[in-house]
C-alpha cells in the first residue's frame, strides 16, 4: 500500500449527539479516517427529519451530516441502553475511549462516570450558553451584536445571518480539541474532559477580530457598513442586466486596476488630492468608499454581466459574480471541482457531495453515504 | 507539576501568513501549546496596519490575531532571508518542521523544497479559489449563494455576511489539519502536504448542510427566510420600548410554553385545527410561520423589553435579546466569563480578550499578547 493511513486511522468515536455542531464535529473526524458511531435514541434525535427533507420527506439534513458514520440506536433512558453506550465508548483499544456529545447533564455518560470505567476517556462535550444553559445558533447571535451590523443600512433593524456559522465553527472547534487531546494521550496517557459552549465559540472569535476589543479601548463598536467590506475597499456593485458583483480592491495594485478598468482616474485622482486621501492606503479607500462607489458605478451600470464578468478576469481585482444555489449546481462547477465525488445516498438519491476540504498529499478525503438509523445496533 | 502539558505542546510551528484564515489558525495552535513563530517581510505584511484601529492608529486587528506567537521579519525576497525561514521550518526536533502559510507559490517553501531538506516535514498551504486563484471570503461568499437569502425578503438585492466566517472556519480547519497530521507523523514518521482553499472551505460546508444538495435532489435550492430559521419556528420580536428579541421554538415543549406565555392557546389552536396542521412538528410550525409571528407578535408589542425578558427566563424557550458590541461589553458578561483574561497588550492597552473556547479539564487556555512585529528575528 502506497497511500499512507489517514491521519486520525485507527480512532473510534463514539458520538451521542444531535443538531449541527456536534454531528459537524463528528462528520469531520470521520473524513479524516477515525471510525465514528453516532448513538441516537430509538425513532432519532429531535433532527431525524428535520429540513431540507425531499419530496418524499427524507431528511436531506441528516443525512448531510452523519455521512460514513455507524448508527446504534438504543433506549438512553433504561440502564441496559446506557450501559450499552458506556461499553461502546470504554471498550478497550488503544484507539477508542472518546465521546462527543451535546447532550452533557447525564450522569450515566459524565466524565465523571466515564473515566472511572476508563481513566483515559475523552470527553468532549459540547454546550449551549457559557453557563452551560440551551441555546443555539440564532439565539447566540442575537446577544452578540453581528445582527445590528447586517444587512442594508436603512432597515433600521437586525439581520440574521443564514448560515449558522457558530455552529459550523463550533464544530470544526470540537474536532480540532478531540485531535489535540488524542495527540497528547498517544504521548503520555492522559484522557481529557473538553467543554466547549456554543456561545464561548462566538465570544471568543468576536474577541479575535476585535468586535469585543473596540468597545473597550476605542470606547464603540463597529458600526454597519452595509454591503461595503470593513477596514479595505470592497462593495457590490448592479450590471446593466441587473448582476451584482462582489468587488474587493485589498492591495494598491488591485485598486489601480479597478480605477483603470473603470475609466475614471482623472476623476479619482482628482478627489484624492480634493480630500486629502492617499488611495495606495486602505484606510483611506474604506474612509472615501461612498465617493469611490459613485464613482464606480456608472461604469458597471453600463456593461452587461458578461461583459463585466470579462473585463475583470483581465484584470487583479478581486471579483465574483453574486450566484444563487442554483446557479452555482448549474454552472458545472461541482462537477469539475476534486473536492466532490458522487455519492449514491439511499433514501435521498445520487448526487455530488463534498469530502474534507483540506487535502492530503493530494488526496480529498470522502466517507460513505449515511447509515440508516440503527443499522449497527449490537443485537 | 500537577497540570498536565497543553495538548500540542511541544510543537514548533512557522506561519509566513497574513490576514484571517492563517493567522487565525496559527493563534488556535499556540492557545493549545504550540510554539508558533509568524514571519513576515520586513516591515509586515499586507496586513499590518489592517482596521481595526486604536485613536493612534495601532492595529486592533493585528494584535488580536498574532497573540502569543513570536514574530520574526526577514526580506523574503533575497536569498538570505529564505534561507533562514527554511532553516526555520525545517530545524531539527521532533516537533519541529511545521509550515503554515497562506502564500502557496514561492519556489523555495514549496513542500518538494523543504521536503527535500526535512522529509517529514508537514506543509498547511491556505488558498483562495479551489483552482489555487486569488480569492477572499467575500467573493467566495458572493459566489456560493448565502447572500441572495440572508436579509430582509423585500429588499431585492444581496446581503453580505459581517462575520468573514469561511475564513474563520477555514482557519481552525487548518489548525485541524496540521494536529491531525501531526498525530500520524508521531506514530509514522510520514510527513503531510496539505492544501486547503477558501472556496472548498465554503462548498464543502454548503454541501454537507444541503444547500447544494437541495438544487440536485429537489430541483432548486433554499430561498430567503429573512429573519426566520429556516425548518423550524423561530423568529424575533419587537417589544413596546423597542426592544428585539430573538426567539426559537426547537421542540414541542418550547413551542408549547411560547403558545401559553404569550396567551394565544385558543388561537393557535383554532388554526392548527383550520390548516390541518400538526404545530408539535417543526415542519408545520416553518410552514404555517407568518401565522404564527402574527400571532404572537402582539404579546411582544404590549410589552417592555424588560417585561419580555423576565417572562422568558421563565420559560423553557430559547430567546436572546439583541444586542450591540457596546452592550454586550456593557453587560459585564466578558469579566465573570472565565473565557476571558485580562490581556496588557503593549500599543493597545489592557483590556479583556479570549482565550481558546474550548476548555480542557476546566482549564481555558491563554496565550501572551503578540509581539512588537520583528521582535524575534535571530541577529
């Protein structure tokens, strides 16, 4: 065999979880070439059929999200179920003693328990609010502040993202800190007992970017800039067809092939020196966007998106075309793109879905199709 | 020494890195115990300055992504300079020989080049467009479809996310990546290259959610929900004092005491009964949603914000009032969360930032603050 093992071979995760973020964390191990085994409670967890579903009603979300893994369903509220459970996460195995979980709270599957049947376990658990008390995704946005700086600058409300990106990052968190935690027990033999809340998740990230740094040392927050980016220059821009484009000028040399490319340097020239600005700075690009923009937009206003779409590929500024769903499946883009593979799902039909998007030496890392629930319940 | 090693301890990483996703995935590797050492040209990257800024101009950005890493400057350009970050990156020591970049490209730190010199040498390359072509969250995000459903339903246009959340996830997908192959190196030997693009960041979460699944097996994709979670009943309300609150009903039970604190029972019911529908399924309480915000939007409207709040904490539903940066600051949230320390960071002030979300054994991991740009070049 040429090919070397996947990194994280020989793993066996045990993942009593449900939702986004736990499943996420458990799909990602999975690609990655652990050995994953997703417990549910007899009939599925409260996202067995949860939407997008097909026509027929199968869970297109589920499915989505527990590929390449086993499934042993089981009666978590009987002690032979538990019991159960605690045997699949403790057996022996140099590879095996690890739990995923969003469902913290059981005394039956604690740390605490665990690890006096095996002292070595990791835990990693995931939680709703810092304090340990539910919550999700959209509700731990809302106390954030990212919804007041969404969305069109007028609207004088809040705008939710769609993407539930606190639980994807959460998720992809989770993983990262069961990897960790199996490198050092590979060294030195100590389990581990991860929590890592949901909200913490987002705090921590909010802290990073500097969201939670500018009330405290620059006395506000940031404010709103609609579709225009923050910091640099980048806003979107409508085509005499009515396609939008995503512009981002990030580097001078962007933002002189965005001038050029728009016939209008004697007009930003001009302003620059008026105002005072240097546009080789991006300080100065974000502080003048609305002149910059008005300045922009006719030349867009009079080409078509193909036209448009043309000219920037000439050129270095940093573009795409806005795409729906449906456009992006239609442009053939899955089909060329190595990071997707057909995948036959039963109940759910055949279609092209993504492996890890990190590759290895090359290689994109796929799973099979999900189990049907319960498959893999010892009997 | 009671407190076991940090669980990537030991390691010693070098980042030549600039924006999001790298320095972010650098920083994640140094809150769990890496050594990490970002090497920029002299005088820094593109990203030096980047906003985030204090009154005197100092980057917010820079320091709050480059924390607890050491940094070392060098003209990339000339021979000498790469000859040191190759002597860097491929020193001996069995933690040693990581590279995290997300400048892909250069001859002389491709992985064929510094594999030649160290063959166990692991190689974590960041790149934007899944072909390799530059690319940004922003138009990755333009491209893929979230921003023609996120926002307001009558607005017409594109909403942009806030949050860079696919360079966010892409960043602690390379962390993952690099503990990953580091578990195999320390059992193997074998060394990784490993190439992770933005955009297949973005597609691969997109297709594991359904997004792109949903144009294949259904025939089209998701539209716009505006402020509504999509599948389920969630949604968020304005309060008398014009507060807003956002509200989900995951299961029965929260749907149920939402129904009750709000004093809608006999309505609620008269519909369900009138539509056919079955509200203890989530399905039905997303489809019949504008019925339901109507129903219960009264409620919201005849009360304060602090009549709402005290009314919620005694229900199971999830809620979370919206609120700013400023407030979330305001709260006093950030000093009784043990997430946060307080950081003294030289040319920006003390002020409390986050450490890694995930906490090991009650432990939340800190690293120091970042360093003055150049301060650890070898003379």
């Amino acid at each position: 065999m040429t090919t070397p093992d996947k990194p994280l071979a020989g793993l066996r995760i045990i993942e009593v979880s449900s939702f986004i973020a736990s499943p996420l964390a458990g799909l990602t191990l999975s690609q990655l070439g652990a050995d994953v085994t997703r417990v549910d409670p007899i009939g599925g967890a409260a996202d067995v059929h949860r939407w997008p579903v097909t026509a027929d009603g199968e869970s297109i979300y589920w499915t989505g999200l527990n590929k390449g893994k086993r499934s042993v369903t089981a009666d978590l509220r009987s002690e032979d179920g538990q019991a159960l459970v605690q045997r699949l996460i403790t057996e022996p195995g140099a590879g095996s003693g690890i739990l995923l979980t969003n469902q913290a709270g059981r005394s039956w599957m604690s740390h605490d328990t665990l690890s006096a049947l095996r002292p070595d376990v990791i835990v990693c658990e995931i939680l709703g609010g810092s304090d340990g008390s539910p919550a999700v995704d959209y509700t731990v946005n809302a106390g954030l502040g990212f919804p007041m700086i969404t969305g069109p600058l007028d609207q004088g409300g809040v705008t939710n993202h769609v993407l539930p990106a606190w639980d994807v990052v959460c998720g992809i968190y989770a993983a990262l800190a069961i990897s960790a935690a199996v490198r050092r027990r590979e060294a030195t033999g100590a389990g581990a007992h991860i929590t890592l809340p949901l909200e913490d998740t987002a705090l921590s990230i909010a802290s990073t970017l500097g969201y939670l740094t500018e009330p405290q040392i620059n006395g506000h927050g940031r404010e709103g800039t609609g579709n225009n980016v923050y910091g640099t220059y980048g806003t979107d821009f409508v085509t005499s067809d009515g396609g939008r484009f995503m512009i981002v000028a990030l580097t001078p040399r962007h933002f002189r092939d965005l001038v050029e490319l728009t016939g209008v340097s004697d007009a930003v020239d001009a302003v620059e020196k008026a105002l005072g600005a240097d546009f080789t700075r991006e300080a100065d690009r974000f502080t003048h966007r609305s002149v910059l923009n008005a300045l922009f937009e006719p030349w867009f206003a009079r080409h078509t998106s193909a036209e448009v779409d043309a000219a920037l590929e000439r050129s270095s500024v940093l573009s795409e075309r806005y795409r729906s769903f449906d456009e992006v499946v239609a442009s053939g883009r899955l089909a060329t793109n190595p990071l997707f593979a057909e995948l036959v799902q039963p109940r759910i039909g055949t279609f092209l879905a993504a492996g890890l998007p990190a590759a290895f030496d090359g290689e994109h890392y796929f799973t099979g199709p999900a189990p049907d629930l319960g498959a893999h319940t010892p009997t």
